[in-house]
C-alpha cells in the first residue's frame, strides 16, 4: 500500500521516531508505528481486514475508512479509488494507496 499524509507535520510524526515519541508517547509511538508498517505491507486496503485486532469502518460511502485498533489507536485514511461509480461505495477496498487524514488516540 503506497502511504501519503495530508500535510507535511503529519508525515514527519509519522514518519520519524523521535517525533512520533514526542508527539505521542513511548508507548503509543510504537502502536502507531506498527499500525503504519502494517498499512504498508498489505496490498490492498481490505487485507487489513484478515487482522483480528483491527476493523475497517467506512464512512461518507467508502471516501473516508478508519482504521481502529483494539488497542485505542485509530487512522483515518482517504483511499485514493480506481473507480468512480456511485454504486461502487465498497471500491476503498481494493485501493491500493491511502492518504492518512489523522491519528486518533482511545481509550483501549
């Protein structure tokens, strides 16, 4: 899955150590970043579904996908979508690129 983030702070936070720490904790960097290496390694946004610790839930008809852990970390994505029907509200699912819209911290 090819990863992009909607501002350039966003993408640092995510994308280097120290500032995911800083941001976030020590504790919640580390979920963080292995929730990103997982969105990273599946081919399609829907094989995050094989994960029994994760769920997909789609909103605005599939243009914005969460991604909440059951450990309290959550992701909302924009899947960047090949199709463009309006009876396709179930295409996020083969996307195969995301933009990260935010991180969101729960309670687990």
């Amino acid at each position: 899955m090819d990863l992009y983030f909607t501002s350039a702070d966003l993408q640092q936070a995510c994308s280097r150590r120290r500032a995911m720490i800083g941001r976030w904790g020590p504790a919640r960097a580390n979920l963080i970043a292995q929730r990103l290496q997982e969105l990273d390694a599946v081919e399609e946004l829907a094989d995050l579904e094989l994960l029994p610790y994760l769920r997909l839930v789609p909103g605005r008809g599939g243009r914005v996908v969460t991604v909440h852990g059951a450990d309290g970390v959550r992701i909302r994505l924009r899947p960047e979508v090949r199709s463009h029907s309006t009876q396709a509200t179930d295409a996020w699912r083969q996307s195969t690129a995301v933009i990260v819209l935010d991180v969101v911290l729960t309670e687990p």
